[in-house]
C-alpha cells in the first residue's frame, strides 16, 4: 500500500514536471521572434536554427505541446485522485480536485510561463532539441487533428490560411519601432532613420525633389567668364547648364573640371566650346520614380543629380542622391551650403514658417501629421484647401491647427504663421 502511494506520489511530479515543460516551451517559441533568433543563428548560438525550424512549423508546434501538455495534465489529475481515493476515501475526488487546480496553476502554468515570458529566447535555444522529436513523431496525430480544426471552421465560414499575415514585414518593423521609442529605448534620431528607410518605397521624387524654380543654373550662351564665376561663387560642384531657355538642360557643369580648365587655360582662354565639351550628361527621370528605385538608380549609375520631368516631358524640378539620404538620416550640411531658415519659433509656441516649407519637414521635426498626399509645402496645403489664393492677413483653420497667412505675393504665399488648436 505505502509502495504504491509513493509510486503514485512520484509519478504526479514527473507528470507535473512535464506539464510545466509543454507550458513553458510553448511561451518561449512563441515569445520569440524570428529576427531574434536569426541574429542569434548568425552569432553562432547553438540549437537556434532548431528554433527556427520550429516557428517556421507553428501550427505543428503549438498542435503537439498542446496535446502533450493536457495529456500528462489529465493523467496526473487521474492519478492524483486515485491516491487521494486511496488516503481519504470518496472525499478524496474533492482534494484531488483542489490540490491539482492549485498545483497544476501554480507550479505547471504561471511559474515556467513567467520564467520563460523574461527569458524567451534563453529558454527556446534550451526547449528545442527536445521538442523537435516529439513534434516530428506527433505529426501525423497534429497534422489530423489541423484538418480536423479547420474543416470545422470552414463550416461556420471562417476560411484559414496559415500563410495570410495580418502586418507586413514593413509593419511590423514600424510597430517595433514605435514601441522601443514610446518606452524610451530608442532615441528619435534612430526611430526617425528606420521609419525613414521603410518610406522609400512610398515617397516618390516629386515629394522631394528641388523645385525648378529653385534650381540654380547656368546659360551656356552667357560669356565664359560670367559662367566660370556663377559656378565658383554656386555653393554647388554640379551646376545644371541650359541653352535657348531655362527648361532645356543639355548637362551638368561639375567644379572639378571647371578647375581642370582652369589649370590648363587662362580664365581669358577659356571658350564656350571647351565649357560645352566638359559637360557632363543629363539624367532625366519621371516625377512618379519612387526613392528606393531612385536610389538603386543613382548607386548603379554612379550618378550624383538628375533632373525631374512630369509626363509630358517638362522640367519639374532636380533630385539628387542627398536628398534621398536626408529623408533616412535628416539635413546635411557642410562648409559651403547656406543656411536657409524656413522656421522660426516665437516665445508663445508658434511658428513662423516660409511658404515654400515642405510639410514633410515639418511633420517629422514636430510629430505632426498634416497631409501631404496633395501638395507638398504649406503654401500648397492652404491653396489646396481654401480653393483660391489667399491674401496677406487671412487665417485659416485646418487638421487642428491655425494658418495666417503674413506675407502673400501674387499667387504664391511667402509667409505663414502656424499655432496649434489643441
């Protein structure tokens, strides 16, 4: 009698034990993410590959520590009433009952759930080569047990697909993101240069490029000299070079074979012939290019500018490939570029912006989130929205915040003052 209650006792904690496995393995692999573990795989960590072999089959995973779990979890309850039933008598059902519920909580769910939870991919390079075996020898019981599930679903109309995601990879990286930089453990900086990557494929050049009314050239019909010194006083190396009038652009004047000129010429030598020959060639593309094939184009062609055309062939505006690199990394500026100040904050919190101010600068500097599917200044937002041509004075109320217009010429807006609603 005493040998089998201890046999019964010793065989409730082995199945306890178990219980506590399945329940810890299943929260460790499914804690884990597949990116955490492909770092580690790189890093050399011993079983990741496992691991990932194992979410890779997830339903197959989740399918056999489930049917592990509640079966040393029914087993060691049976038992643990049978020696109750042995010890007590009828009323023995009642603490097995008890006892078990409590156990089974406490020792078999909360305790190697919590561990595994803080401790998920620790715990999952551990479970692996363990758990490997079994799923592959339940897989046919999974497998039946899948067909089973889902043809239940499909009954009640729910169709699944195991391959259907509900986020992208894109998502996903931002929601990552966001999360780390809300719970302070990544700077804005970096959160703004991730997000900025991931936007590449969204923003078309058109949203960035240098407006043709900004862009700074050269007439190539203009006297040598003239041009020698537009381009050394240009805080630019390429300069766009056109001929007959400012929207045919026949190439890029670059510095550094302007000085090569000069190292063999005099300024006085120097013709409009010799300046055409050292011209380098245009590179047009369309406004709808998008910034990551934009970039791939600049890095395979090894080209620095080119110039925006709608579809009708007209000059639009200018890119280049800082431009795309400040949309990840944020301004850059050296020696040579001039500073332009399109904002300025005044002492109650408002803004003095000019109107030429691209709204995306604005929303990324300042968290805000005023459209800019339509327009891409904030001179363009109030047009857009007003449906006419505001005049100095006017004010404006749009997405929670206040426009005035304080400078207007013509049909373009030059300043505005921005304050919050809110």
């Amino acid at each position: 009698m005493i040998f089998e209650i201890v046999t019964l006792f010793i065989a409730i904690i082995v199945l306890l034990a178990l219980s506590a496995f399945f329940s810890g393995s299943e929260t460790a692999l499914t804690a884990s993410t597949r990116s955490r573990l492909t770092g580690l795989e790189m890093k050399g960590k011993k079983n990741a590959k496992t691991a990932i072999e194992l979410l890779n089959k997830k339903e197959a995973l989740i399918g056999a520590i489930l049917l592990g779990n509640n079966l040393v979890n029914i087993l060691a309850s049976a038992l643990a009433t049978s020696l109750m039933i042995k010890i007590f008598g009828n009323s023995g059902v009642a603490y097995a009952v008890i006892i078990m519920t409590t156990l089974i909580v406490i020792f078999a769910e909360i305790l190697p759930k919590s561990y595994a939870i803080s401790n998920a991919e620790k715990s999952s390079l551990v479970v692996s080569p363990i758990l490997k075996p079994f799923v592959t020898v339940l897989a046919p019981i999974t497998w039946t047990m899948e067909k089973i599930v889902f043809s239940i679903l499909k009954i009640v109309g729910i169709n699944h697909d195991k391959n259907a995601r509900s986020l992208s990879v894109e998502d996903e990286i931002r929601g990552t993101v966001d999360l780390h930089h809300k719970e302070g453990r990544l700077y804005k900086l970096d959160k703004d240069m991730v997000t900025g990557i991931l936007d590449l494929a969204e923003i078309s050049v058109e949203d960035i490029m240098v407006h043709r009314s900004k862009i700074y050239m050269v007439n190539i019909d203009g006297d040598p000299k003239e041009i020698i010194n537009q381009v050394i006083e240009s805080p630019f190396t390429r300069v766009p070079v056109w001929k007959d009038h400012n929207e045919n652009i026949i190439g890029l004047l670059h510095a550094k074979n302007l000085l090569k000129l000069l190292k063999n010429n005099s300024i006085n030598e120097i013709s409009k012939e010799m300046i055409n020959q050292s011209l380098i060639k245009t590179w047009f593309v369309p406004e709808t290019t998008t910034l990551k094939d934009q970039l791939q184009m600049h890095l395979s062609r090894k080209i620095k500018l080119a110039m925006v055309v709608d579809e009708y062939g007209v000059l639009n505006g200018m890119i280049s490939l800082e431009d795309i690199i400040e949309e990840i990394v944020g301004d850059i500026n050296d020696e040579h570029d001039i500073e332009l100040s399109e904002v300025t904050k005044e002492n109650d919190g408002t803004l003095i912006v000019k109107g030429s101010t691209e709204i995306r600068n604005l929303n990324r500097r300042f968290g805000w989130d005023l459209p800019d599917e339509e327009t891409n200044t904030i001179s363009g937002l109030i047009i857009h929205e007003s449906s006419s041509f505001p005049k100095s004075g006017q004010v404006f109320q749009y997405h929670g915040f206040k426009f005035e217009v304080i400078e207007a010429e013509k049909n373009l807006i030059t300043k505005v003052k921005i304050s919050s609603l809110n």
